[in-house]
C-alpha cells in the first residue's frame, strides 16, 4: 500500500467508495465520474503505478482483473463493454495505482478519443 495512494485509501477503507467487488487480490468500484451507464474501475490490491510498473510478478493479479471485470460485465447483462487500462498521463492515466476501467450500457466508436 501506498500511503499517498487515493485507491489504495479506498481498498483500505480509509476514503468511502461504492465498491462492487472484493476479495483477497482484486477491488473493484463505481467511478464518481461516470463516462458511461456501467463504468466501473477493476483495480489489484497490490500497489503498482502501471503497466510500464508491472512484473512478471504481477502475471497473476493482472489475469484477475481482467477476469474480474468481465464476471461484473456478465452480472450487470453487458452484451458489449470496453476496457481500458491508461498508462502514463499523456494516455489519460490520473491515478497512478493500476486500474481497468470497465464501460458498457452505450454504444462505443473507434478509434477512441
């Protein structure tokens, strides 16, 4: 844990959150600033800035995120969704605590912003 860390406050309790999944490795939460009828952020417990910050150590808990995500797509009856892992801030990445953003319930366009 990172004591600085706004989603690590979160998996620690300290900062409420609407959080729609939890276990041993993985949270996941309703983001307060919605871009879409589901948005939800798919994070591991384990502090790691991003993608360019993950090991070989971190295969596991990655694979749960992702696995995760789709268990709460298939839950809320998500026929199409989009991920979104951004890594780095020129990507759009504001926390630097690795998260999915998982996004459905509208219609999505490619290429994305």
């Amino acid at each position: 844990m990172s004591s600085d860390c706004l989603f690590c406050k979160i998996a620690a309790k300290q900062i409420p959150a609407k959080i729609v999944h939890e276990d041993a490795d993985v949270f996941a939460f309703e983001d307060i600033h919605p871009q879409s009828p589901t948005h939800v952020l798919v994070c591991p417990k384990k502090h790691f800035a991003s993608l360019k910050h993950a090991g070989t150590e971190e295969e596991a808990v990655l694979g749960k995120v992702a696995l995760v995500a789709a268990k709460i797509a298939k839950e809320r009856n998500l026929g199409s969704y989009r991920t979104v892992i951004n890594t780095g801030s020129e990507a759009g990445q504001t926390v630097f605590h690795l998260h999915l953003h998982l996004l459905g319930g509208r219609a999505f366009h490619w290429p994305p912003g």
